[in-house]
C-alpha cells in the first residue's frame, strides 16, 4: 500500500483546535427586510399556481356570465310625501305627516307586501306567467334545471320566514308565484330625497316593465284604501262618541242646576269675595289687637313688679312722662329745701318748720295719689287690650266658619262646573272632528305620486359580461397572488441561500445545482462529464472554504445534514475531489457506518474501512486507498458495526484523526445525517471545522435549527453551509441574485 498512501506515523497528537459557534439566527419566518423583487420572485417561484388561481376564478366567472339568464330590470320611481297638501284647514285621521323614519320603513315594506303582490298579480293576470310559475317556454330539461328542482323540492321541507306569512286562502302554487313575484321586486330609496325606486326583474322586458307599473298603480290605490277605511270607521267612532258625549253634557248641566236651586249659589263667587275680605281684615284685626295686648301686658307686668319701689317707680316710662307727676316732684323738692334752711335758724316745734312739714306732707300724698293712679290706667289699659283680643278673636273664629261652609259649597259647585264645561267641551271637539271626518272622507287625496314610469328594457341588467370580466380578472389576480403567497409562507422548506444566514445563523459556502443523471458520464463527481455549473459550484465553495479555514496546518472537516437524502456524501466527495485539484492532499473519510455511499460513488470496495481500522482488524495503510483524483484517497467505512457511535467516539478514533496530519492537508469526514443519530456530534467535536449540508425545498427551518442545536453541544467550529440540490433551471428568476444563466457562459469552453 505504500504506494498508495506516504507511511503513517502511529496517532502523534496535535493541539484541539479553537471552537467557534455559529451566530444567532433570527426568526424563522426571516429577520431581514422585505424588498418588492423578493415578493416578484415568489410569484415568479408560484406562478404555476397563480396561474392556476387565476384561471379558476376568471373561468368560473366566464362561465357563470355566458351560461346566464339575461334579466331585465324595470324602473319607475316614486315620489312619497311625509304630508299631503291641505285643501281643507283640519287634519285628516290618517296622517302621514309623521316625520319619523319608522314611517318610510313601512312604505319600503308596504311595497313588497304580499297584499299588493296578489293584488297586482290579480290585476294583471300573472297566475300562470312562465316566468314566475317557473316552467321554461321551450321545455328543455338540464342538469342545472334538474338540479334547480331538487333543491326547490327540498326548500318546500323548510319554509322561510316568508313563507309562514302566507295568506291561508293562498294555494300552493299560487304562494310560489307570489313569492316568485315578491323575491323579482328590490325597493331602493333615494338618498336625501323623499324618492323611492322600485326595481322588477325578470327575464321578461315586456313583463318587468309592466310588473313595475302595476306595483306603483296598486300600492297607490291600496294607500288610498287605508285612507277610505281610516275615515270611515273613524267617523262612525266619532259619531258614537258624539251621542254619548251629548247625553253627558245633559246629564252634567241638569246636575249642575238643580245643585244651584238647592243651595242658592247663584251668586257664591261674590260671597266668597265678601267672606275673603272680612276673613282679611279681622285677621288683620286680631293680629293688631294681639300686638297692642302683648305691649300692654309688658308695661303692667313691669309696673306690677317696681310698685313698692318708689325709685323704681319714679323710672317707669308712664309716670317719668306725666307732667303733673313731675311738676309735684319739683314743688316737694322746692319744700323739703325750704325746710332744709329754716332748720338751720328754727327748732322742730317752731311754727314755721311746722307750716313747712305739713305742706311736705300734703304734696307728698298727693304725688303717691297721682303715681297710683298711673298704675291703675296701666292695669286697666291691658285689661281693655285682653278683652279686645277675645272678642276679635272670637269674630275671626266664627267667620272662618262660614267661609268654610261656603268653601264645601263653592267646591262641590265647583265640581258639577267644571263636569259640565268638560263635557261641553269635548262634545264640542267630538262635533267639529266629526263634521270634519265627514268632509276628508270626500276628499280623494294621496300624497303619493308617479315620477318617472317604468319602460320596456332595452338591455338586459344581468349578467354584465364586460363588469363581470373585470371581476373576475381581478378576483383571479387576488385569488392566484394569495395562492402563491400563501403556499409560500406554508412551504417552511429552506429554500434561499439568504435563508441559510437569517434562519440557521450560518455564513453560505455556496449553492450546487441540482442535474439529472443524463446530463452526465460516468459518477456525479467533480470532473470531466459533469456540468460545468455544478463543477464551477465546488469551485467556489471550495475557495469559501479555504478563507474560512485561515489557521495554519492540517484541516479536519466533518460533513454532515439535518436528514437523509439531501447529499452529503455528493457534497463531502466533491468538496475533497475540488480541495484534491488544488494540489491538496485530501483523505475523504467515509464515516457513516450505517448507510456508506462513498465506496460506490468511487467504485473501491467497502472492505477493509474505517470499523476494521478502529477495531485493529486492518491496518490504516491497507485500509486508505487511492482514487483515480490526483491527491484524492478514500477510507471507506469498512464492515458495518453494531456501535458505529462508540467507535466514532473512542480515544482510538481520536488518536487515529490526530495521526493523519503529517500525511494530509484536509481531511474530509463524510458523516451520518444530525437527526438520525448522535455520530456527527462526536465528529463535530474532534473536527477542526463542520459544514453542513442544506437540501433545496427538503429540510424545514425548524428541523434544521433543531439539528444545529444538538450539533451546538458539541461547540463546533462551524465553516458554513452549503444549499444543495438548487433547482436554478426551474426557478431561474427565483435565484436570479445568486446565480444567471449567462454567468455559465464566462467558464464555460468555448463551442462546449
């Protein structure tokens, strides 16, 4: 074997490389931001479903528009009054004048009532009208008629709201034909105006607009009904009201007189008037008498108390004003001073002092007469005052009696009065609204007019080919654009290159275009027979590959993917054969021990690999073979083991990768798929780099950002990715940014 592979030194160690994780990734649904070409491209990537969406809808709507029974449709317009011109000064008793919106709501529906449904059919005579007892004028049975028919057979086990309204004289056939005629009429009211259209369809010109016409014509005649009826039976109400009103106001009036006889009250509003003022000036009496009594009471309590004391006395407000009083004072004053003097010169029995105290003692007694007198006018005065008070008051009492007695006759007189002008009133009201109900009912007025007729249809209203082609492309542009986009937002695959570094966080190697096996010789390996985009493509991940690796010495690289199926071992031998033409010793290590590929890709046997070498069973140097690449040698897996992960993870292995440096530039180590087993996080540990492995519209973001967890444990030294198997012929427009026909021209040979 030495001439295939230089000796091999026995499993010399290196130092573990520097462990580099990957960057975080962003959202699922993407973290960069949205550009107009991004959703071309989705269309463009969709557009056999666009196309598809687009085609159903616009063809359905063709369909419906060409296969369509021509309707015609019949206007006449009327003009409905919320009050009807007055010719007479009085009010009629059907009043439309209610300025309410509850009131055109009832016209609206008043026009498509059953009522005058049946009487306009009657009228015209449409009980056995084609188009509305359904039976076609050339009986031509189709599937859509038959099916029509089963399903009017099957609504009969149902029946609407409307149809619950029935009139019971109604028939059935004659309820289907009203309510054939009922669902032909549409009522649409004039904004901001008091006009109405009322619209009939039918697939009959003639029949709509001679529908429409009957329909204004007998809903005016049936209001003009409710007008006649309104009247009449209010003037008969009004007419027995009249009579009983008339025997009420007979019956009061006689009470009311025979009441006047009885009591004499002819003339009570003027007694009361008499009894009022009396009541007001004795009340006005009593309360004078009361002031002047209290006033009095105060000055003969406060004498009564001061009566012993004659200083007290000589205060009081009565004596302090009597002249005569003061003037005693004065002269007893001018003795007592008189006898003061002659005191000094005469003894007590002189004549005299003598003379002098007897005039002392006579105006003395005089002055207590005349106070005493005072007192007396004093007792006197607020006894008159008490006694005044009585007697008005007794007065006050009596009369308020008599104003009472004459209050319960007013009142009862009152009443009988007020019966009477009741009753004459309203006998007066109940005979003017009858005279004037009498008149009204005369008067042939409605304040509803025809405006405009309905005419015979030149056109049919339905189906509008030209609207319904315009709805139809533009349901079908809506229906095909959010097909795509929402199969695309759906699809979860990834499926962009631009996909690889927003969802995994992983920087991109390169895209390989996907070929058929016809377009080749011999394996899909890189070389001669292969296409020159897919060989170009190697190329470039390749030199992505050498600048990611920068650091000096022997590269270990493990090649791995989320799943089966998305080719690795495609990628993994490409990738050593691209490494190998770059005068690169490259060893590719097939270490997937389950399902081997790269023996069969190469054409070496599988036996002696990389089980038997781990389970000394074959040398290293018998095990390695050379390949018909120049630089290339392959260690294929060797026999299948039952622990492919132990072996994989033993210190043999490790010892086994280390020993390969002094004899390789790059080892490439083709592993299992992340999700199937726990292999390639063994090798992502040992290995100085991973890249992994992307399948074009296979591999969801979720599972692989699963698979990149479960490889993060292992802290890797992630290298990039490469998105394989890209359809770039199917979706040229899609990946136009990454990849264009006409760079294929640049390294393509010339006349190849």
């Amino acid at each position: 074997m030495s001439e295939r592979l230089p000796q091999l030194k026995q499993f010399d160690t290196v130092p573990a490389p520097i462990r580099v994780v990957r960057a975080a990734a962003a959202d699922v649904d993407g973290g960069t931001e949205s550009h107009f070409l991004d959703y071309a491209r989705v269309l463009y990537k969709r557009r056999w479903t666009v196309i598809t969406g687009f085609m159903v809808a616009f063809g359905v709507m063709f369909i419906y528009s060409s296969s369509a029974t021509p309707m015609y449709t019949a206007r006449v317009q009327l003009l409905i009054e919320n009050d009807s011109q007055n010719v007479i000064k009085f009010d009629e008793v059907f009043e439309p004048n209610k300025t309410t919106n509850d009131y055109y709501q009832t016209q609206y529906r008043l026009l498509q009532s059953r009522l005058v449904a049946r009487r306009t059919i009657e009228a015209e005579k449409l009980w056995t009208h084609p188009a509305l007892t359904g039976e076609p004028a050339a009986a031509t049975p189709t599937y859509l008629g038959a099916i029509r028919g089963s399903l009017q057979q099957v609504l009969v086990l149902w029946p609407s709201a409307e149809a619950e309204q029935r009139d019971a004289t109604e028939n059935s056939d004659q309820s289907a034909v009203v309510d054939a005629f009922l669902s032909s009429i549409t009522v649409v009211p004039v904004r901001n105006s008091r006009l109405v259209d009322v619209n009939f369809r039918t697939p009959d010109p003639q029949l709509a607009s001679r529908a429409a016409n009957a329909i204004a014509k007998n809903y005016i005649e049936q209001n003009l009904e409710f007008r006649f009826l309104a009247t009449q039976e209010a003037t008969e109400f009004l007419n027995a009201r009249t009579s009983e009103q008339r025997n009420r106001l007979d019956l009061s009036e006689r009470a009311l007189q025979q009441y006047r006889e009885k009591t004499g009250a002819m003339a009570i509003e003027d007694r009361q008037n008499i009894v009022v003022q009396r009541l007001t000036d004795l009340n006005a009496a009593v309360t004078r008498a009361r002031t002047e009594r209290i006033e009095k009471q105060s000055s003969h309590d406060q004498i009564a108390r001061i009566q012993t004391d004659r200083a007290g006395l000589d205060t009081f407000p009565a004596i302090l004003n009597n002249t005569f009083i003061q003037q005693l004072k004065v002269q007893l004053n001018e003795l007592q001073r008189q006898k003061a003097q002659l005191s000094e010169k005469l003894g007590v029995r002189h004549p005299d002092m003598t003379r002098a105290q007897s005039a002392i003692d006579t105006t003395e007694g005089r002055l207590t007469s005349e106070v005493q007198k005072v007192v007396q006018a004093v007792r006197n005065d607020y006894l008159a005052a008490e006694a005044n008070e009585r007697a008005l008051q007794s007065s006050l009492d009596q009369q308020r009696g008599e104003a009472q007695e004459l209050n319960r006759a007013a009142a009862q007189h009152g009443v009988l009065a007020r019966d009477a002008a009741t009753n004459q009133t309203m006998f007066a009201g109940l005979l003017q609204r009858s005279r004037e109900t009498d008149i009204a009912g005369d008067l042939k007025s409605s304040n509803i007019r025809i405006v405009d007729p309905a005419e015979v249809p030149r056109s049919p209203s339905s189906p509008d080919l030209r609207r319904n082609l315009k709805v139809g492309l533009l349901a079908g542009l809506l229906l095909g654009v959010g097909l795509g986009f929402c199969f695309e937002y759906l699809d979860t695959r990834i499926k962009d290159p631009d996909e690889i570094k927003n969802v995994l966080g992983l920087s991109l190697l390169g895209l390989v275009p996907t070929f058929q096996r016809k377009e080749i010789i011999g394996q899909p390996l890189f070389g001669d027979g292969v296409p020159a985009e897919f060989s170009e493509a190697f190329r470039g991940i390749r030199s992505n590959l050498l600048f990611a690796s920068a650091a000096a010495g022997p590269k270990t690289v493990v090649v791995t993917s989320t799943g089966p199926g998305e080719g690795k071992s495609v990628v993994s031998s490409n990738i050593a054969a691209s490494l190998a033409h770059a005068n690169l010793r490259v060893l590719l290590i097939d270490a997937d021990m389950r399902r081997p590929k790269t023996h069969e890709m190469f054409g070496i046997p599988a036996e002696p690999g990389l089980s038997n070498v781990l389970v000394s069973k074959a040398k290293a140097s018998d095990a390695v073979r050379r390949t018909t690449i120049p630089n290339l040698w392959l260690l294929p897996s060797g026999k299948l083991p039952p622990n492919p992960a132990e072996l994989l993870g033993s210190a043999r292995f490790q010892e086994f990768i280390d020993s390969l440096d002094e004899h390789f530039d790059w080892v490439i180590i083709d592993s299992p798929p992340v999700m199937a087993v726990t292999d390639p996080g063994v090798l992502a540990h040992i290995a100085t780099g991973v890249v992994f492995v992307v399948g074009s519209e296979m591999t969801s973001k979720w599972t692989a950002r699963t698979a990149l967890g479960q490889l993060d444990a292992a802290r890797p030294n992630y290298l990039g990715a490469v998105l394989n198997k890209v359809d770039v012929r199917r979706h040229p427009y899609f990946y136009s940014k990454h990849y264009r026909k006409e760079y294929q021209t640049y390294y393509t040979k010339p006349g190849a």
